[in-house]
C-alpha cells in the first residue's frame, strides 16, 4: 500500500493518486498529521520492533503493510493559532514525522525536524551546504535583476521547467550531491542566470508542483511513482561530522 499523508486536494495530490490507481497501486490518504483523534503507537520488545498508525475511524494501519509514503507538508505548520492548540497539535506533527521517519519502505520526503518545524525560506540556511558542492548563491544585490529558471531534483533526475540555456544544465549533478546530502527525494531550486553563470535563488524543500508546465508535471509524476515503488529510499542518519556551515 502506498501512503500520502497531509495531501490536500492539490493537483500534485491528485495527479499523483490517480496514476497510482491506474498503475494499480492501493492507496491511502492521510489528510492531516494533527488528526485529533489519530494515535502513533510504536511496540518494540528484544526479539522485534513495530509501529502503527490509528485512524479516528478506529482502524489502524501497521509498517509493515506500507511499501511507500509520500509526504505533503500541511497548510496548519503555515498558521500560528497560539496557546495549546499549536502546541498539542506540533507534538502530534512530530509523532507522526518520528513514525513515518522509522518507516523501512521508499518515503518521498523522510523530512528532518529541522525542515519541518524551521524556517527554510533563507538562503543563509542553505548556504554552507549548497557551497560545499560548488554551489554559488544569488548575491542580495543581484535579486530580480537576472531571468530566473525553476529546476527540480527526484532521485537522481533533473527536470529543468520550460526552456532554459545549456550551460545553466553544468549544474544538474552538483543539485543531485546536495539534495542526496540532506535527505531529500524530491526538492526544488529557482536558479538564476546571473552574469551568464546558475547561482541558487531558492531552495524549495516543499515543491510547487503546480508551477511547472503540463509535460514535466507528467515527468515528476512518473519519477515519483518510480521512486516508491522501485527505490530503495533509505533512512539516511546525521553524522556529528555533518555541518551545515
């Protein structure tokens, strides 16, 4: 069974759901990670160790029937409500994160908290590690001045939105390294042509699949459909070596 959870009635979700269901894949959407009356359990003892997901239906769905995840981060980490509510409903958030990240199948995207709960729109978060791929960031005084391209990385396909000149394509396995590096299948880039060389505008962990043309939504489509059905999308572990500046 693939799993999308936090899938709104997007067209990523949409699309997405029903080439599973032509691929004839089974599929289950999870609406929201703060479900009130969801419950992430996990029972581990010496001989094994296993993890479900209860529904507010009462039923409950066990790793070991998932063969994929697909995330989709929720509008409600977007909105500040304040007072308990944030608080109950982050700790719900990150139980639900915590059981997915314990999950053995392919997961599209197995986010680290830090994406999740920080904010990422910066490129001063980004920087150090873009850099250590040879990566050049868009400088603040060069902002809106250069045409720009969205490109987006899944697996180890690049998939560069509209037409864009070759030589902005020098970069294609530089953006691979660095969305392997921090763990994610499927991330997105605006990229600038700032003085005839690619400089990273934007890194877009949560991408705007709506933005990119009818032919390459069917190409991610596609890609992410082989990522969790034949991928091996391992659980990949931070180092005390792994420093983002």
């Amino acid at each position: 069974m693939i799993l999308l959870v936090s899938c709104r009635n997007g067209l990523l979700s949409i699309d997405l759901a029903e080439e599973l269901y032509k691929r004839r894949f089974a599929v289950r959407r999870l609406p929201g990670l703060y479900d009130r009356n969801a419950k992430v359990s996990f029972r581990v003892d010496l001989s094994n160790a296993s993890s479900s997901y209860r529904l507010d239906t009462d039923t409950s769905i066990s790793g070991g029937e998932i063969s994929g995840v697909f995330v989709q981060r929720d509008l409600f980490i977007q909105e500040d409500r304040g007072g308990s509510h944030s608080y109950v409903n982050a700790e719900k958030e990150a139980a639900t994160l915590g059981w997915i990240w314990s999950l053995r199948c392919p997961v599209i995207n197995r986010y680290r908290p830090e994406f999740w709960f920080e904010p990422v729109g910066s490129l001063d978060y980004w920087r150090g590690h873009l850099e250590r791929f040879g990566l050049e960031t868009e400088r603040p005084r060069e902002e809106g001045k250069a045409q720009s391209y969205l490109v987006c990385v899944i697996g180890s396909r690049v998939l560069w939105n509209h037409g864009v000149p070759e030589r902005l394509r020098s970069i294609d396995n530089a953006l691979v390294q660095f969305s392997g590096s921090v763990g994610l299948t499927y991330v997105e880039f605006c990229i600038s042509d700032s003085m005839s060389s690619p400089r990273v505008a934007k890194v877009q962990p949560f991408p705007r699949y709506d933005e990119f043309c009818p032919a390459n939504r069917q190409e991610i489509i596609s890609e992410l459909i082989f990522q969790l059905t034949t991928s091996e999308n391992a659980v990949l572990a931070r180092t005390g070596s792994d420093s983002w500046f």
